[in-house]
C-alpha cells in the first residue's frame, strides 16, 4: 500500500509500472526498471511500496476501478437487460482495446504471474466478474441456462479480441453488438402462442 505524503510520486510510479507490466510482465520488470522510468532511485521504489508485488496489486486495482466504472456507467444508461448488457460489453472492449496501460495489465497479468499476490488480484478478478455475473442474471432466459458458462463464455471472446481486432474495420460498440446479438437470438425463450 502506497504511503501518503504530500511530495511523494506514487501516482506517477503506478503510471509508469503499468506501463511496464503491461509491455513486458511482472517477472520482466526489475525494480531497477520501474524505478528508473519515473527517474528514481530503487531504493525509493520501497519508500511507497513494500515490495514489486504491491506495486503490481496497486496497478491492478487501479486499472479493475477503471474499466468497472466504464462499465457500470455505460449499463446504468440503459433499462432493458440485453441493452445493458451490450453497453457493459462495449464499455469492456473500449477499455480493453483502447491505448490504456492499466486495462492491459488487467488483462494480461494472471494471478499466478505472482504467488504472493495470487489471492489479492484473485480478489480484485472476481469482484469485476461480478459486475458481469449481475449482468447475466437479469436476462430473461429459458431456466437451463448455465449462467455460470454463458458469462465465462462471452468474458472470454471479448478479452481474446485483443488479439484479432483490427481498428478501422469494426468499432467496439459494433463488436459488442454483435457478441449480444448472436447470444439473444439463440438463447431468448420462444414468445408463447398469445404474444404472437
């Protein structure tokens, strides 16, 4: 955890470990490294955080806070549980694929990068998960649905867009669209006989 004093940079440290970590890794970065971007000395690195682990759990929760109040913002504009979902969908691949160094390390950093920070960016995954299991419990859907999987299901498609998405040839919301789309046509209850 970072010491607060008035002439510290430790926000200017995050900004540089996120960065770095989302370039290269955890086990990449040297203190040394993280320490010289910022032009300070390694030692300094301790005097906002005990240790690169914590540095890195600080990145982390920094880059879960952003990309969660994207996403619950874009939802909370919308009523209708499938234009929620879209929104929130949109809101993850605008943060994802845009240019932000703290979304990366999200992304790209897994738990067991680093042991000793496992549980903590363990907890800070499961608590944006959460965000989206809300999401896929107010759809309307038939009651054999596994939510658990459908939710895993589209987290997963939308982090591998990294991988394919090309700008210029589809936006976010129009991927995000598509994504929700393919899933409601498939898995919305039939409207009974009366309602047609």
């Amino acid at each position: 955890m970072a010491v607060r004093r008035s002439h510290n940079r430790a926000q200017q440290l995050l900004d540089a470990a996120a960065r770095q970590f989302g370039e290269k890794g955890l086990r990449a970065c040297s203190v040394r490294e993280l320490a010289g971007a910022v032009r300070m000395l390694p030692g300094s690195l301790y005097y906002h955080f005990p240790n690169k682990e914590a540095l890195l759990v600080a990145v982390y929760a920094q880059g879960v806070k952003r990309i969660s109040d994207a996403v619950l913002a874009a939802a909370d504009r919308e009523r209708d549980p499938w234009r929620r979902l879209e929104a929130a969908c949109a809101a993850h691949l605008e943060a994802l694929l845009g240019e932000g160094d703290y979304a990366q390390v999200v992304i790209r950093v897994r738990p067991a990068d680093a042991p000793r920070a496992a549980a903590r960016l363990t907890a800070l995954r499961d608590s944006y998960d959460a965000l989206f299991a809300g999401l896929v419990r107010e759809l309307p859907l038939p009651a054999r649905t596994d939510r658990r999987a459908l939710r895993l299901m589209l987290l997963g498609a939308l982090n591998w867009a990294q991988t394919w998405y090309r700008p210029g040839r589809n936006s976010p919301r129009r991927i995000a669209r598509q994504f929700v789309r393919l899933l409601g046509e498939r898995l919305r209850p039939a409207p009974r006989a009366s309602e047609r």
